[in-house]
C-alpha cells in the first residue's frame, strides 16, 4: 500500500479529532481547582440546601404516571407524521400499518389497566 497525502490527512484529522474529545478532559485535571469539605460532600438538590433524609419513601405512582405519559406522548408524536406521509398513498397497506400500531397502543392501555395503574392510592404508605 502506498502512503499519500490522502492517509496523511485522515490520520492527521484522525489525531485532530483525538486531541478535541481528550484535550480538555486532561486540562481540566490539571488545571482544576482541588476543593475538598464543605458543600462539595452534600447532594445537589436544585440550589437548595437539602431538607431531612435522603432514605425518604417517596410514592411511585407519580413516576409510573409521569412515564406513562411520556410513552403514550412520544407513540402519539409518531402518528402525525405518519398521518402526513400516507396520506398520498394509495392501497390498504398504510391504513393496515396505522392500525396495527394503534392496536398495540391500546392493547397497552389495556394491559396497564388490567395491573391497576391507573388507580391512585389514598395515602401514600
């Protein structure tokens, strides 16, 4: 194989791109302040110091909530672009696609029902 300007120059790039990902890591090792003690050992809780334990038994329907949400939001982004790129095709195989996906939506809808995670608690315990 016979080494040109081209090899050169991916391997320089290659080496660019190696000293812009590590460089700064290793300067920041180097040039960083040491600080030890203080705030430095306690939990970041927004800029506020925190309050009582961190051991706090906390309910999780809020969080099965929030990635409930999160799923079914993110699968109802998906259908209006589909909605926009079938809508000049031709044939049942879009609608057939549509439908499907919709099933599984709401089979799944379905399926958290059935386990009850939808029912709030009454008291947290």
């Amino acid at each position: 194989m016979i080494f040109n300007w081209l090899h050169f120059a991916i391997v320089l790039f290659l080496l660019a791109g190696l000293l812009f990902a590590i460089g700064p890591l290793i300067l920041a090792g180097l040039l960083a302040p040491r600080a030890r003690g203080g705030d430095i050992g306690m939990p970041y809780e927004c800029g506020m110091i925190p309050y009582g334990s961190s051991w706090a038994r906390w309910g999780v329907s809020y969080y099965v909530y929030a990635l409930i949400f999160l799923a079914f939001d993110v699968d109802v982004l998906y259908l209006f672009p589909v909605s926009t790129a079938y809508a000049d095709a031709e044939g049942w195989v879009p609608f057939v696609k549509v439908f499907v996906f919709l099933f599984f939506l709401i089979l799944s809808v379905i399926y958290f029902w059935a386990k009850g995670v939808f029912t709030w608690p009454r008291r947290i315990q």
